[in-house]
C-alpha cells in the first residue's frame, strides 16, 4: 500500500491534460510558446527509409538509378542535357580528361538542405601519374558555391602517407577551408558516402548576419562539425563571403577524373534564422506578439464561461494572460481571481490553482501570488 501511495503522490504533480497546462516558463519577448508548452504545433510525420542510406518520404529524390531519373534532374551549366554517361547499372559518372562538357547541375535549386550522395573511385581509371589531386577529384558544391572535396583519399592520413596531399583538398574537406577531423575514406572501387547538413550564409542587405554552416558525415562517421563558412569555394587564394541568391544548384565538378555517382536526395530545411517567432538568435518582437495573441484568442475563445469563477476558468484564464495580458483577458483574469477568492475550496483545487498562479508569479506577468481560502 506504502507504494501504492508513492506512486499517486508522484502522478499528482504532472499537470492535468484536461485542464489548462501552465506550468513551465511563459512566453517572453524572444519566445511564443511557454516551456513544455501544450499550444505548440507537433513535427509532421517523416517515414524513414527502411534500408541505409534510402530517401526519407520527405526527401527530393535526385537520382535514383534510372535513366530517367538522371535525365529529368540533370543538366549542363547552359540547361542542355548533361554529357555525362548513365550506366544501366545505376549510376552516372565522368570520363576522362574534360570530355563531358563541363559539371554536371541539378535542374531544381535549394538552399539550406540534407544531402545524401555517393560515389565510388574505379580503382583503373585512377590518374596515379598526374598527382594527388587527380586521383578521382570531383566536388560536392552546395549552391554552386561551397565544395565538399571528392577524391580518392584512402592512403592520404597520418599513419599511412604513402598519397602526399595538401589537408584542406582531401576527401571530406571543406575545400580549400577545413580538413576532415578524421578520414574514414574507404579503398577505391567501394562505394563511398556523404551525409552534408547545410546552412548557407545569412545576409541583410550588405550585412553579414551569420556565415552559415556545413556538417559532413563521411562514410557515417562525422568529419566536418558545424564548420562555419569563411568563404566562397576557390582554388589557392581566399575568396570572402559575399551575397547570392537564396537558392541555387547542386553541382558536380568535373575535374577531368573518372567518378561515379549514385543514390543522391535531399531534403530542404527550413533556415533557423527564419524562425522569426520563437528563437533567441532570430526572433522578432513583433511577430512574436502577434502569434501570442492569436494563441491567447484560441485559448480564451475555448472557455465556456470566462466571467464564472469556478477554478477551471481561472487556470484557462490564467493560460491565456500568460500569452497576452492584456484586454478583455486581463480584465477577465482579475475578475475571476477576485471572486474566486471570496469562498473557501477544498485543498487539492486550490493547490492545482496556485500552481498556475505561482508561474504566472515566477515569469513577472502578475506581481505576486495572492491569498487564497
């Protein structure tokens, strides 16, 4: 029985989904939502893949291993049909010595986004003789902009050595940039995989708000952490940020190297910095003000009664002021905690009432926390 006891004491402390769920910090000038806040919209459903590596539901397949999957989403740098070659396969891939026409472009642009990409090195198409930097070079570019190195970078680490490169223009590097924390490359002819969260540059007007980011998984194992850009993608020289458009292209250089690629999507992601209503970095005091009213106004409007002092109304009452005190909520609030004071009530209600009226008390929305019989 002792632990039976135990057990309701403990539930009798989580808020009551029935009744209005005020109990974590209010919404502030940088914030809509409160603290575990039951009025916040739930994440869509995503159904993911069900083998390694697969699209996601939510996912823009760019190349699945058809031939008309490569057609409709490929193109040249002028929109014509890329040169390109498609194996049957399931895969397309570069030929040798600036033959195809120059890289190869998406058709569709995006802007911040997961990126999955793989490509494979045939170990005798592999240009040895030509130096490091021929050996499979290909590139990842985000926007056209911003280059993942590809390249066949299995020997190129400290314990092994034996391919001598520059750190920076290996696999996994952020070109010219950062090289990769680790290299976990894989040996030519196996398949080798990119899994790139990208957030470009942010700009207002002239001003550079954040330089954005790029996070890499090479082969499932992390090699770029949030590095934040410092440049547009250049060779030798250091090329500052500069404004672009918001979207842009996938682009795969062509660097006179035979690559192959193959299982390519994204997904878009929505930048944080356009989260204008619930964001320390972002928010915006308006359209922050503007979302708690019209939270307030739902909230208030599913009350039967607002002017009977009963303790179901005060706590909605007091969930609704927490969003915007002000108005016909504010004078409602009052009028019901006035005459709710009046007359006694049993313990447990005026303990889950309090509750309420003590965060409201903790957040500054009302002065302090009044008497109750």
């Amino acid at each position: 029985m002792k632990k039976i006891a135990l057990v309701f004491a403990a539930l009798s402390v989580i808020p009551s989904v029935a009744s209005a769920k005020l109990y974590g910090d209010t919404p502030d000038a940088k914030h809509a939502w409160a603290v575990h806040d039951w009025n916040r919209p739930l994440p869509t459903r995503v159904t993911p893949a069900k083998t390694p590596g697969g699209a996601p539901s939510d996912a823009v397949v760019l190349f699945d291993g058809s031939l008309e999957s490569f057609k409709r989403n490929w193109r040249d740098k002028d929109g014509a049909p890329s040169k390109w070659v498609y194996s049957p396969e399931g895969y397309f891939y570069t030929v040798p010595n600036w033959k195809n026409g120059g890289a190869i472009y998406t058709r569709q642009e995006f802007g911040d986004c997961q990126l999955h990409i793989e490509y494979r090195h045939d170990p005798k198409q592999l240009f040895t003789d030509k130096g490091p930097q021929m050996r499979g070079n290909s590139g990842v570019f985000l926007m056209d902009n911003y280059e993942i190195q590809v390249l066949e970078s299995y020997h190129t680490s400290k314990e092994d050595g034996s391919v001598k490169n520059y750190p920076d223009g290996q696999a996994g590097s952020v070109y010219a940039e950062n090289p990769p924390l680790v290299n976990p490359a894989r040996p030519a002819g196996e398949w080798q995989v990119y899994d790139i969260v990208f957030h470009q540059p942010v700009w207002n007007g002239d001003k550079l708000l954040h330089p954005g980011s790029v996070t890499v998984f090479f082969n499932g194992v992390l090699v770029q952490d949030h590095w934040e850009m410092e440049g547009l993608t250049t060779h030798c020289k250091r090329r500052p940020l500069a404004p672009h458009a918001t979207k842009g292209p996938l682009q795969l250089q062509d660097h006179g190297c035979v690559v192959q690629f193959r299982n390519i999507w994204y997904r878009p992601l929505a930048s944080r910095w356009a989260n204008t209503t619930h964001s320390a970095m972002s928010a915006k005091t308006d359209d922050v003000m503007a979302l708690r009213r019209e939270t307030a106004a739902k909230l208030y409007a599913k009350i039967p009664d607002p002017k009977s002092a009963t303790a179901e109304t005060l706590k909605a009452l007091a969930e609704v002021i927490s969003y915007a005190n002000e108005g016909v909520y504010a004078d409602d609030f009052r009028s019901c905690l006035e005459n709710y004071r009046k007359s006694p009530h049993p313990e447990k209600e005026l303990g889950e009432v309090s509750s309420a009226l003590e965060v409201l008390v903790r957040c500054k929305v009302i002065p302090e926390l009044p008497k109750l019989k």
